[in-house]
C-alpha cells in the first residue's frame, strides 16, 4: 500500500524510509483495526505526506496518526 502511494506522489525515497513508512503504516491499521480499501489508501496517503513535510521520527508520525 505504501509503494502505490510513493509512486503516486511521484517522490523517490530510499529503502529505509520506505520501511519506516510501512512500519507506522502497518501499526497504525492495526491499531485502528483499518480493512477497507479507502481507509487503507487514505492512512497510506497521510502518513507520506507527513513524511515529506519533515516528520521523519516514527515516534512522531505514530503519535500524530492514532
């Protein structure tokens, strides 16, 4: 889910920040108990926009997106 939307945003990021990405994304659908496409693309879409708007610690996107 994470990759389609990198790919989306048109933004190169390297391994490791597209690991950190999947790791808040997959906790947080956890957490949230997220099933659905939309809700899943939608999580997807805030936790990279975050990323690239300079919260970069996963402890700080976790905390902003539960």
């Amino acid at each position: 889910m994470i990759l389609s939307q990198i790919a989306e945003a048109q933004t190169v990021l390297g391994d490791e920040e597209v690991a950190l990405c999947q790791r808040v994304f997959d906790h947080i659908s956890s957490v949230r108990r997220i099933t659905t496409d939309t809700e899943r693309e939608d999580l997807a879409r805030r936790v990279i926009h975050l990323y690239q708007h300079g919260v970069k610690d996963e402890g700080a996107l976790l905390r902003l997106l539960i």
